[in-house]
C-alpha cells in the first residue's frame, strides 16, 4: 500500500471560504518514506494575524507562492493513487478536496486518521492533539504549526502505529470516499 502523509496550513477553518498556504505531503511505502512535496501557496486573501502568530507564515511569504490551482496538478498526482493520512485527517482532506474540485480534479482516495488510531492503539493516552501524542511517545516535533514539520511527526507516528497495530486497528478504520 502506498499512503500520502498530508499537513496544510490555511487562513482558517472553512474550505469554502480559506484559503491553503501551505502544504507538505509525505509519500510512504509502508515501510519507509519515499519522498516529499513541500509549497507555500498564495492564498488569495489577507492570513488572519493570529494564523500569522500561529505558523509564523506571513502575506509577504505568500505574495510570489504558487497558487492552489498552478499545483493543483501534481498535488492530484501524489495522491490519488495513495490512501490519505493526516491528524484529523477530516479537516486536510475536506480542504484539499474542496480547492481541487475548484481546480478541476476530483479526489476520492481512501483516508486514515492518526487520531484516531492512535485512540485505538495506544488507549491510555489522555490528549491526542499532534503535540500531546508526540510528546507522549517521545516524537521529535520540530516546526510546530508548519506544513513540513507537522507532517514529518505525523510520519513518525503513523509508523509506530503501524508498528503496535497488532489488532488491524489502521485497516479496520480505513474511511473510503466517494
């Protein structure tokens, strides 16, 4: 199986009216990274000042990025083929899919939540965000509230999760999209 490990960094909450100003994506063999896909993106709008003090990502970084649709393409292309993972997989994907329907590509690819499994399997933990469970199972998480360093540390817990998934736990919670 091939996965594509996803963080983005956006203006807000809403995919329909936010936009994404950064994106990184892990490819994984299951085994082993692959590769990795790295953007700032333009988003079109002024970024909120507490997203700013949040990512540390600025309208000046943004103003010469790409714009969603100029990587829409090869955005597409590492994914579609690949099942989706993310930490709280809903709000990436929702957000991707959402801004690749406006740039004319369809995603409908399989999703894995990190949360969620890591619920499943490591169940004595109190808090799930990225950096409780990263803090928890002594993951290094460099770059916090950044597309890269996000990404990096939610690989490095999908793989120990794949590691402790003794019960199936990941394929059981596989979500398939349409």
């Amino acid at each position: 199986m091939e996965f594509a490990v996803v963080d983005i960094e956006t203006t807000g909450g809403m995919p329909q009216t936010h936009g994404i100003t950064e994106i990184a994506i892990v490819m994984h063999n299951g085994v082993e990274v692959t590769g990795k896909y790295v953007t700032l993106i333009n988003p079109r709008q002024k970024i909120p000042p507490f997203i700013v003090n949040m990512t540390g990502i600025s309208d000046e970084m943004v103003a010469t990025a790409p714009l969603f649709e100029e990587v829409a393409p090869q955005i597409y292309n590492l994914l579609k083929d690949r099942i989706f993972v993310a930490h709280n997989v809903s709000f990436d994907y929702n957000f991707i899919k959402f801004h690749l329907e406006l740039a004319g590509y369809q995603l409908n690819t399989p999703t894995i939540c990190t949360i969620k499994s890591a619920k499943k399997i490591f169940p004595s933990h109190k808090k799930y965000s990225l950096g409780n469970i990263c803090s928890a199972l002594q993951i290094q998480l460099e770059d916090r509230h950044r597309a890269t360093g996000d990404a990096i540390a939610t690989t490095k817990l999908f793989e120990l999760l794949l590691a402790h998934d003794y019960n199936d736990e990941i394929k059981k919670g596989l979500a398939i999209k349409n």
